[in-house]
C-alpha cells in the first residue's frame, strides 16, 4: 500500500530477466556509479521499456523497499564472473512483493527514464509519466543499449 508521504524511486527495468528477479527474488540492483543522490526510497516503482509488449512505456507495478545494501555485481550473478562490470558495486534493493497500481501510468511521449525521485501522492494521482517529477526538467534519460 502506497502512502502520500512515500518517498518514491521510479527505475527503468528494460529486461525480462530483471522484472522476475523483483517479483520473484524480491531486490533490485543500482549501479553506484548511476544511482540518483536524493534519499533513500521507501519505494521502488517499475517503469517497463519495449520488451514489456502492452506493458511498454509505463509504470504499473511497485515494490516496498525492505532494505538495501552494498554489493558487487559479480555478488549478485555469480554465474557471470567475466561480465565487464562484475567487480563493480551496486545498491541491493531488498523488496516486499510487487503490487499493481490502480492504473498504469504511461508515458505519453518517448522517454526513458532511468531513475525518478518522486513522492506516493504523485503516484497515486498521475496521468502521465510527466506527472511525476516536481521539476518537470529533472526526468533523467538514458541513451538506448544503456544498462
């Protein structure tokens, strides 16, 4: 259950694979290099891309954040100890189940969002992906191929 006062992080998840490890595993990864500055969330809401077929471009899904820690990628996927960034640090999401939104919030015109701080009020109430930002600049995109 979302609460007004939530501090809400939207994440891009742009692969199958990420999407079952959040419903299934119950975390989320973050590359340190990547990861937005602002607080802690309380929240994690899904922002799926192309893959996602009907699901495309929009958020409908969101997940309480139970803890986090600090870890290397190679922690997380031990079975790809050659990936370019296994020695590299990530933000561990530790997630309660995924729950769907009331409706989907789509993104009416083509952006990817990497992350979005945003609050539970804004979540609950948006229309658009737009919505969501208090400064409508500070959507953070990100370059197609990027992880």
């Amino acid at each position: 259950m979302l609460h007004p006062e939530d501090r809400v992080l939207v994440c891009l998840i742009n692969r199958a694979r990420d999407l079952e490890i959040a419903r299934w595993d119950h975390w989320y990864r973050v590359p340190t290099r990547s990861a937005p500055r602002e607080p802690l969330p309380d929240v994690l809401a899904f922002f799926l891309t192309a893959e996602f077929g009907d699901e495309k471009w929009a958020i409908s899904e969101y997940a309480r954040v139970r803890g986090h820690e600090l870890v290397r990628r190679v922690d997380l996927f031990p079975a790809e100890p050659a990936h370019p960034r296994a020695q590299e640090t990530y933000l561990k999401y530790q997630l309660g189940p995924l729950e769907r939104l009331p409706r989907p919030i789509p993104s009416l015109r083509w952006r990817r969002v990497t992350f979005l701080a945003t609050t539970g009020e804004r979540l609950m109430q948006a229309l658009e992906v737009g919505d969501l930002a208090e400064d409508k600049g500070h959507l953070k995109l990100m370059d197609e191929g990027e992880e």
